[in-house]
C-alpha cells in the first residue's frame, strides 16, 4: 500500500538513512515514552558523532543511556541529565559535550523548529549562564532571551496507537515531548504500541496528525519504570 | 516547613510543588480546600502514588515517580505545559534552591566541578511565575548561610523570588534586603540573625509560626 501508508516493515527500514554526525530529537521524559526500539536500532548500527536532542539521556544500560556504551554520541541537547554515571564520566573526560538547556525553552524549541518559527523569545534563563552569547531584548520593560529553534536530521517518537495513516495518539504522561519531536524531524519515525483502523482514532483526539508522520512501525516495549513509588493498598 | 507552605494555598490555586520538601505540601492541603497540582512532566492534577495494583510506567511525575492522576486531571505535551507556566497560569510554585540573595535572585541548579545535572525546568518556573516559594535550609551543615548579600553559585534566575522559607524563618525579600517575617517554634531571632549573611530588617515584633 502506498499513498499516505506510513507502515514500514522493519526496524532496519525504520531508520534507513541515518547517518554519522546527524542531529537526532527524541521524545520522553526520564524512561517515561521513550522510541526503545529505535534506540536500540541506532545502537545496533553503531552510528556515530551524533547529537541528540532530548529532555534526558536515559540511565546507564537503558534507554538513550546505551548510546554511550559505544561512545555513539557527540552531543547532547537536554535540560537534566543527573542520572547517568557514564554520562558523567564522558562529560566530565571532555568525550561529550552537553548543552543545558531549561526544560520549557527545549520543548519550545522543537516546537517552533517543527512549526517554521526560527527563534523565539522567552524570560527563561535571562541573568543566568544560559544567557551568554544571546540577544537580550525589553518588551513591555522585561527582558527576554532570543532562543533558537532545533530541528532534527531525525525524530524519534514513542506514541500509543496509530492507524496506518499514521495519526497517533501517546498514553498518558508518556506523552510529554513526543508530539514535539514528531514536528521538528526532517524524516519522523514513530513507533507505537498498537496499529488500529483508519478511521477507528477520534479525530479531534489524535495529538500527532498523520502530515508529520514519515515511517511508522508497531513494536514491544520493555517500558521500564525509573522511580518505583507505591502507597500501601486500602 | 511544609506545614508552613500549606497555608499560603489558597481554594482553586493552581500549584507546582518541586522536588523534596515542596512536594510534601501536597499532604497538608486543608480540608475542604480544592487545590490542583501541575508536574511540569504534563500533567495537571497530580494524585497520589499508586498502589502496587495501579502502577502504570507511563503514569510519572515531574520528579520520575509514579504517580495517579485525580479525577478531572489532564494530560498535555510538555510544550503546553511550559505554556501554563511560561504564560504564568500557575497560582503559586513552590521549589528548593542553594542560594537566595537580597536582590531576589535564586541559585539551584548547578555547582561549578560538582554538580552538573542540569537545571530540568526551575529555570522557565521561577521565570514564570509571580508567586514563588522557596524552600530550603538556612545555612549548610558547615554553618555557611544560604541567605546572602549576592549568590556565588550560577543563578536560575535574577531578580524573581520574593518569599523564602527555612527551617528557621519566613522572610520576604523587599528593597534590597529579606524581612523576617515569621521565626520557626523555638528558634530565637538571634540564631537567624547570626545565620543570616545578607542585609536582613527585623521588625519590633517576630510572630512564631503558625502552622493552622
């Protein structure tokens, strides 16, 4: 099937194309609605000098936390990065560079990058050291930063269920980044939990439409939890 | 001291607890008073944990833990979320630090050679938000105040915090210097005095803290 099929049949196909020294965006938050198996495959491939742009670098042994087993990664865009002892070590021995970036200027960066915005103001980080090297502007007598936009050579994106035509939906607050990233990649791989009809997703519920979808695969998940908390059961 | 934080909650407040201490605010919400939490993660209306029968990977807060959502909660993109609280629709945001000084400026999210985890989304909530509190100790285990003339460490933000809560005190940040405001139970204004590195104003009379 062609047309607007985004279906691809394997993970191999899924990420054809990527190469060395690529800029990658990847949805999740912590391990929370991570592409698992897109990581894995662009471990598999041993691709290098890549910089990847995601709110987190996964914790060693999982999520994008391999990627630096193999020292696959160049760079990486991220607001925290704090649970991750080979991330440290790298950074720390000048083998990765890490560009800090505060939370909501980084999921407003993929936004715009995926919405045709070049850059963007914001109050976020004016007077700290994020602030170095960046236009200052006044409006209304407050000061704002000028912040630009990422786009990526690559998305990688983890949603719930999607149909052929690959508008998707994520599961709760596996959502977070995701439909960001989903924008902002030249070519956007999504891989979802399950495949349904077209025309069995709500329309006005779907959170990524089809038009930024380029490949789509179904996959299993591992879905490891990062902070186990439990109340006592009533 | 999250007894304290409690009772500037006020009935529909919309609020963002960070991590630590902040997040235990959440179990001193009066009775009868509807307050709505937001993790910056996505989720307005943060519950309670989980138990080990609804546990869900893809159900966290902004702090990783698993957490439940309370009835009438919603789930957003984190681009959204940042938009409430960019957009300054959250009523109050309560969040620890490192140093606060006398110019409102708040320092928490690194430590030159030590600490390098990053600063996840403090810097975009205290840039957003009009009404923040901040959390913390008043002085480090060596005895060094963390209430000072101006922060060493790198800030998170200039010129933004106006009210600050210790173990010691409740001080508000005015003109240049914290006025204590309030002493915690048993803790004499001399102790803050002494702990207190910036410009600090002491009115006549320092209530103790009430936490009702």
């Amino acid at each position: 099937m062609a047309g607007f099929d985004k279906v691809v049949g394997s993970y191999e196909e899924a990420m054809a194309g990527i190469e060395d020294g690529m800029t990658i965006i990847a949805g999740g938050f912590g391990l929370c609605g991570i592409p698992e198996n897109l990581i894995a495959e662009i471990k598999k491939r041993q691709t290098k000098e890549l910089t990847i742009v995601s709110n987190n670098c996964g914790v060693d042994g999982f999520g994008l936390g391999v990627l630096l087993e193999d020292m696959q990664v160049k760079k990486m865009v991220s607001s925290y990065v704090g649970e991750n002892a080979l991330f440290e070590k790298q950074l720390l021995n000048g083998e990765l560079e890490v560009e800090l970036t505060p939370q909501g200027t980084l999921a407003e960066k993929m936004r715009a990058g995926g919405a045709g915005i070049p850059a963007f103001y914001t109050a976020t980080g004016v007077g700290t050291p994020i602030a170095e090297g960046k236009e200052v502007r006044e409006f209304n007598g407050r000061e704002y930063l000028l912040e630009e936009s990422i786009r990526g050579d690559f998305a990688i994106v983890k949603g719930w269920k999607a149909d052929r035509y690959g508008n998707v939906i994520y599961r709760h607050t596996a959502q977070n980044f995701n439909p960001l990233a989903a924008t902002a990649g030249k070519i956007t791989v999504v891989e979802v939990e399950e495949l349904v009809e077209v025309g069995e997703l709500d329309p006005a519920h779907i959170h990524t439409p089809g038009i930024y979808v380029d490949r789509l695969i179904v996959g299993t998940f591992e879905k490891r939890i990062e902070k186990r908390t439990v109340t006592e059961s009533a | 001291m999250a007894m304290r934080v409690a009772r500037e909650l006020q009935d529909g407040f919309y609020v963002n607890l960070g991590i630590g201490i902040p997040t235990l605010v959440a179990n001193f919400v009066p009775d009868g008073m509807e307050v709505m939490l937001q993790s910056e993660n996505g989720l307005l209306g943060m519950g309670e944990f989980p138990t080990d029968e609804t546990i869900d990977a893809d159900m966290i807060n902004a702090g990783k833990q698993t957490v439940t959502a309370v009835k009438g909660a919603s789930i957003f993109s984190s681009a959204e979320s940042f938009a409430m609280i960019r957009g300054g629709h959250v009523d109050l945001t309560v969040l620890g630090a490192f140093e606060v000084d006398v110019q409102g400026n708040i320092a928490s999210w690194m430590i030159p050679n030590k600490l390098i985890k990053g600063m996840g989304g403090a810097m975009d909530l205290v840039a957003g938000a009009d009404n923040i509190i901040v959390t913390m100790t008043h002085a480090s285990k060596n005895g060094d105040s963390k209430l000072l003339d101006t922060c060493s460490l790198p800030l998170t933000g200039k010129g933004c915090i106006k009210k600050v809560l210790t173990d010691l005190a409740w001080l508000e940040i005015q003109d240049g210097a914290f006025v204590l405001k309030e002493r915690a139970p048993g803790v004499s204004v001399e102790e803050i005095k002494e702990k207190t590195q910036g410009k600090l104003i002491v009115p006549d009379h320092v209530p103790e803290m009430q936490f009702n």
